[in-house]
C-alpha cells in the first residue's frame, strides 16, 4: 500500500462535497507571503484529460491551463465529467476581462510546474501554494486566495488557542507545511504523521491526536462533510498562505494580462460573487445531498440522484432474491468480486444493532456479529476482552475468553511473553529473533510475506529507455545476499513482483541470475563500454519490504560498482519522493507495495497500467497493458492466469523493475499454545487457538483498535478485532489468502462477472438472537453505498474500503 490512502481522501472529499462546503478566509486575499512549498493533495493515477473549451476569444486566443481536478471547492468534477470550481470559475473569468479562453486540463499536481516549465501548459490554477522553490520555475501572478494553516480540535476540547497545545500529540499529512510548520511550533517529538489528511482526521476522532495541523479549505471541507466526526476548528491561524496562478517564464505577456484580469474582477464584484457561490458554507440541506450543479450546490437545491452506472459507483444494485439468496449486479465486470468481499470491511452486523445506534456513534463500541467470539468488555489503551458464541454456527470456540492488550513497542511485547504475562505477540521484533528461537518456551510463527521490493526504472529517462540496460543492471544485483543480510529469517528473495501463494504468481518462473561480465558486456553492447553514471533515489523510511533502506540502498551501490554503473544516493524525504516518483520525476529508485488484497488487480493493474503508480516507470508498455485489460474483463480463472503468466514474462523482459524481496514477519507465542496459524493478511482465527489447562489467552497486539465498526475502518488493530466478531460472505482460509465460503455456502457469476449471486448459509443468528439472511446483506452493504440511508454513518462516513472496492457511493 503506497498511495491508495491519499487517492481516497481526494476522491472522499470529492463524492462528499460535490455541492461545496464551509470554507473561510477573508474575500479579498491578503498580500502575498513567502512560505515553504506545500504538498497540495494530489492524484497520482489520473490520466490527463481535456474539459469542455470554450469557443477562441479575441486577444491571447485559448492558453491550456492545467489544474487537477480534485480539490474541492477549488476544482474537481461534477456528476457530468466537468472540471468545475472556484478556480475554475475564476481563470474564466479572468480570461474574459484579459482576452484568452482557458483550455482546462485534468492532470496529476506532480510535476505541474515543470510541465508549465516545459511548455506542456500555459499556465496553472490548482489551489496552488506560492513559494520561493515554486518561483523558481514559474512564475506567479498576484495571490487570489488566503488559505493558511488551521488548527481542527475535537468538539469540546479544553484547547482554546493553538499555543494551549503545547505538550500535545498533533497530526499532519506528511510532506506538508502543516508537517513544518507543527514541527517547528510543537517539537518532533509532538508530531504524529500520516499518508494522507483523511488518517490525520480519523487519529483526532479516535483520540490517538489531539490536533490536527493542515490547509483551512481541506479541514473545513472535511468538517462540513463530516459533521458526526464532531471536529470543529480552532479561533487564529498558523500561517497565512497565498495561491497563486503559475505562468511559464517564457510568458510574460500572459502573466501580465492574467494579474490585469484579476484585478478586474476583483473591482467588478466577479471575484466576490464567485467567492460566495464556492466558498462561502452551503445550505445544510445540500450538505446532506450531492447537487446538480455548482449553482444548484450554493443555493442548496438538492440534486436527483446519478442514475446507475452513470456516477463513480460500479455497484448497480444488490437484492434479496429470497430469504438465503442474494444478487449483486455490478456495471462493468469485477473478476475480483471474492476477494473484496472477503475483506473484513463487508462483513456484517446485526441490522437489529445497527438500528438501535443510528449507525454509528456508541456502535463503535458495540458490535454485533455472527463470529465465533462476542465483545464483552474495552478498556479503551488497556485490554479488549472477547467471549464464546455459544451458538456460533460453526467450529466454536476453543477458549472461552480472549483478551487482547494494546502494547506498541516490540521489544515490550516480547518481555511480557518471556515472562509469560501474555501467551501471543504480533510482530516479533527484529532484535528478537534470535532470542525468541533459542528460548525453549516460546514459538515463533513466520508469517507469510504479502509484500514485494523492488528497483524501478524510468523508460522515459535515459539511460533507462533501453531495455538492455535495464536488464544489465538488473543482472547486477545480487539479491540473495541483499536478503540474507538485512532482511528477518521468514523473508524471501523475490523473482516475480507478487509473491507466491497469490493467484497470478507464475509457477516455476524465476529473475534473471546474478552476472556481472554478461552486465558489462550488454552494457557495452548498448553503447556504454565505459559504464554508467546514474542516481538512485529512495526514502529513509522502514518497511517490511525495505527494513533497512539506506543499509540496502549502499549495498546495492556497491553490487552496482562491480558492473561499472557508478549509482550516486538521493534520499529524499517521503512524502515528496512518492510525489516524484509518482510523477516520473526519478531515473531509478527503490519503492515497494504492501498489498490489501489477493488479487492482481491490486498489484499488476495499480503499477503497469500507468494509472495508481503514475509515470514512476514511465510509459506503460502496450502488450503488459493490453493483456491486464483482458484479464480484468473476464471471470475465467484459467484464462485469468494464462494473461498473468504472460504479464509476468513480459514484466522480466521489459524489466520495469527488478524485484528484490519478499519482506517477512513473524508472531511469537508461548510453547503451550496450540492451534495458532499466522496470517499474511494479518487476519488470525483466535477461535482454533488453545492452551493446555486455560479458558483464556492473551494476546499482545502492536496497537489500540480506533473502532469495532469495521466497516468504516482503515484500522488494521482495529480488523484483526473485528475479524474474531463479524463474518462475510466470504473469508480467507487461516494463514491464506484463499477465498472460501462463510455466510455464504456458496456463490456463482454469470460469464462477465457483472452479476454475483451468493447462496447463504441457513440458520444462522447474530449474537442478539435476530436471523442472518438476505435482507441482513441488503442492509448491510445498502448502509455503505447510499449516503442517503439512515444507518451511513459509521465512525467517519467515510466507509473508505467500499469507495476502494466498488469506485463510490450510489448516486455519486
């Protein structure tokens, strides 16, 4: 997992506020002041697409203007496909007072200014921080808007100014000025990062933060769209910071006539009324409705619902056939169906339940499911205490009670297991493994690795748009001795970029063998007899697939150096290098994928159709694109994995990437313990788990649950709770990801896998006693996908794992 998490909080924000929320700042912005660069959110994955142009205007004719359309209320698109919003609006108006027509152009934030640099665009209006970095490559027109920095508290908190703060846990999104700017104010060791502002949000809601430092219009949209989060916004500002319109240097005539147009509409009232249309807070009726149209939107004229299949969501409908059967019909083929609905996320909850607490919150503490264990008490950073279902349909519970206590550091973990306080540890530490094998009372349980990485290359960069030297340096690297020194014992050398086990894996297919002459002489044969001179970029930041990044990234320099490729470090800090490389911004670099779920789509499609990885390994290439199109359209399995052996043959010829390693992981446990299977998905069945002469074990998880509604949760701490309480349809095999029946005995698709229909088991009951079948689904899974039911409400609203699953809400 790399960039999906920011991808959702775009599109979250997106689908919520459609119809504009309450955002602030004075109407007329403020002088322009020099700041650190700010990583606007952004989207890696969309293509570059051109808006509906206006007809050619006198003066400048039409300049292309890029933006990306997803940041609302500054840009982002309607239900129609439209590029609309404040800047939009504005950039049209100026160019009717300056003489030009825009061309707006949908394309990723990353890498825009050089792309205004190279004349791809004329100019660039996206919410667009000015700073001295920036002006370096392009040039800015007056400021338009006074965004700033806010400070978001939860409702009731005793903090009246940001300074009463000091001492306090404060959430960012990483690579922001918000990053900064806390980390200057209240200390690193204050400052809690995260992926994306979303996560940043749901830490404040669960209490893991009390503060959150980001951009006014991103919280206040958040705020408006969320108002059970119950966040509200701290009186005074961090900062006053300034967007700007950026303009080639090569054009000054246009930077001249764009500062002209501003002002006119600054003195005509254009820029007031547009400021009101977009900015100022909408009608609370539209705040609960997506609206028609931006006017619609400001009015609060609440908008007819997208007709199916028409807006993001690819969910066209789900239905109760009869009491055990249930028919999901989607609008283009998803051969991937099992495996989403196999994710925690879609499991279900009493409809009973559900009703009794709205849908969200006390539910959150009080979860109903059909599993083999109930909730019986949580003591929110101390213990969470899980009993038996004496009626569980199925294998029931071995121990009677399960206690799992929060304990975040590893080496801790380990202690208490030693000393026999707990009987169970998640993620044995590094430092621990040689300790942890040689006690005779503790077992360590390697889990399967379900993560890959690798050494990518730019095709569009040089040297790298040859192939043979690509698959020279790849022949350069000796991965066993990478693995072998820097990796845990359960890790695993890498030959293909999913690891086996995962369906798409081709069998037997292994990377090419390490062979330094027969680099050099390819090299040679390319036309660098002498070698090569090259940078290779990565972040300093731990992953189970790069536990020791820099470590690894000197050794594969000193692999590099005996095939005479003299391989020069850039370490960048991490959210700008997932920006860049994103953005195609790097000749080579070493990156990695932690997966969601076992299905090529989140591996292959994301990385080498040029859509969730961006222009990392630069243009895709046609026959590796051509043949993940084919495998996404069809349900055939075989035929599925016919397509994938030739993607993965394809991958080592092309050689986008040389994979490195399977990155492993392990539990620990007490001798005693018997039955326990470690899970690569880090889904445990505690029910299959006993110790000799106990009716209770304990189990040490790395972290707190955030919440038990796991429907609306991103949480990992949070799921592996969940998964001993709830059930789907579907599930996976312990220590697997093998899809099998749960609630559903059986399941069957229609030859396109647009039409899913499940068969349920009969005689089940939740743990209130209400029945399970087909209408408990329908409720369940009509709860996620319409904003407009009672029971969408959850922890956050966000339900961020359906939005993944199915691409959005119903109506949206």
């Amino acid at each position: 997992m790399r960039t999906k998490k920011r991808l959702f909080l775009v599109l979250s924000l997106l689908v919520a506020t459609l119809l504009i929320v309450q955002c602030g700042g004075a109407a007329t912005p403020a002088p322009a002041k020099t700041t650190p660069a700010s990583e606007e959110l952004t989207s890696a994955t969309s293509a570059p697409t051109e808006a509906a142009t206006a007809a050619t205007s006198a003066g400048l004719g039409t300049i292309k203007v890029g933006t990306e359309a997803a940041f609302p209320p500054f840009e982002s698109k309607d239900a129609n496909g439209n590029i609309v919003g404040f800047d939009i609006d504005l950039m049209t108006a100026i160019g009717k007072e300056a003489g030009f027509t825009p061309q707006f152009i949908d394309t990723p934030f990353d890498g825009i200014f050089v792309a205004v640099q190279s004349g791809q665009f004329d100019a660039v209006i996206s919410a667009a921080t000015i700073t001295q970095e920036r002006a370096q490559v392009v040039d800015f027109s007056d400021p338009y808007f006074d965004a700033g920095l806010a400070v978001a508290v939860r409702e009731g908190a005793p903090y009246k100014t940001p300074d009463d703060l000091q001492g306090k846990k404060i959430g960012v999104q990483l690579g922001t000025t918000g990053d900064k700017t806390a980390t200057e104010k209240y200390g690193e060791a204050n400052v809690r990062r995260y992926d994306d502002a979303l996560l940043a949000f749901q830490a404040l809601i669960a209490g893991d933060v009390e503060a959150v430092v980001n951009d006014l219009p991103v919280t206040q949209a958040y705020i408006a769209s969320n108002p059970n989060a119950k966040i509200v916004l701290m009186s005074g500002m961090l900062t006053s910071e300034q967007y700007g319109i950026a303009v080639s240097k090569k054009r000054p005539e246009l930077l001249a006539a764009i500062n002209k147009g501003l002002a006119a509409v600054k003195a005509n009232g254009t820029y007031d009324a547009l400021y009101k249309k977009w900015i100022i807070a909408a009608q609370p009726a539209a705040a609960e409705t997506p609206a028609a149209t931006p006017e619609a939107a400001a009015s609060g004229t609440p908008q007819a619902a997208v007709a199916p299949c028409q807006g993001a969501s690819n969910l066209k409908s789900i239905e109760a056939v009869d009491d055990y059967t249930v028919k999901l019909t989607l609008c283009n083929p998803d051969p991937a169906i099992p495996y989403k609905m196999a994710f925690n996320a879609m499991a279900f909850q009493s409809p009973a339940n559900l009703e009794k607490y709205g849908g969200g919150g006390d539910l959150v503490s009080h979860p109903v499911g059909t599993g083999p264990y109930m909730l019986s008490e949580w003591v929110r950073d101390d213990h969470i205490k899980l009993v038996a279902n004496p009626d569980y349909w199925g294998t029931k519970a071995k121990t009677p009670n399960l206690i799992m206590r929060p304990i975040t550091e590893s080496a801790a973990r380990f202690l208490e297991l030693q000393a026999g306080t707990v009987d169970i540890i998640n993620n044995l530490g590094p430092d621990d493994f040689a300790t942890a094998k040689a006690d005779p009372n503790v077992q360590v349980l390697d889990r399967p690795a379900f993560n890959v990485g690798y050494l990518w290359f730019n095709r569009d960069m040089k040297p790298f748009d040859n192939e043979s030297v690509r698959q020279a340096v790849g022949m350069c690297l000796d991965r066993e001795a990478l693995v072998k020194a820097f990796y845990p014992p359960s890790s695993q050398v890498a030959d293909q970029f999913m690891p086996p086990g995962l369906f798409g894996f081709t069998q037997g297919m292994t990377w090419y063998p390490r062979d330094t002459a027969k680099a050099k002489q390819m090299l040679a044969d390319a036309g660098y007899p002498n070698g090569l001179d090259v940078t290779l970029s990565l972040r300093d930041t731990a992953r189970a697939y790069f536990p020791e990044p820099a470590k690894i990234a000197e050794a594969i320099q000193a692999q590099l150096k005996e095939c005479n490729v003299n391989a020069k470090l850039n370490v960048v800090e991490s959210g700008t290098f997932l920006d860049e490389a994103a953005a195609g911004k790097y000749e080579m670099g070493m990156l990695g994928w932690l997966g969601d779920y076992a299905d090529p789509t989140n591996w292959l499609d994301f990385h080498f159709m040029g859509t969730g990885a961006g222009k990392q390994f630069g243009e895709p290439f046609p026959d590796i694109v051509a043949l993940l199109q084919d495998a996404g359209r069809t349900a055939d399995q075989a035929k599925r994995q016919a397509d994938y052996d030739k993607v993965n043959e394809l991958i080592k010829q092309h050689v986008p990437m040389v994979p490195i390693a399977y990155g492993g992981s392990a539990m620990a446990a007490s001798k005693a313990i018997e039955g326990l299977v470690a899970s690569p998905l880090n889904s445990e069945v505690y029910s299959l788990v006993s110790k000799q002469g106990a009716d209770t074990i304990v189990y040490a998880k790395a972290g707190e649950a955030s919440s038990l509604d796991c429907s609306d949760e991103t949480d990992g701490e949070s799921f592996e709770v969940c998964n001993q309480i709830t059930e789907g349809l579907l599930g996976f095999k312990p220590g697997t990801t093998e899809v099998i029946p749960v609630l559903a005995e059986k399941y069957e698709s229609n030859d396109d896998a647009t039409v899913w229909t499940f068969h349920l088991r009969q005689g089940v009951k939740f743990t209130d006693g209400t029945p399970f079948n087909a209408q408990a689904v329908v409720t369940n899974i009509e709860r996620q996908w319409d904003p407009q039911n009672p029971l969408h409400k959850g922890r956050t609203g966000e339900f961020y794992y359906f939005v993944t699953f199915f691409g959005g809400f119903k109506g949206q």
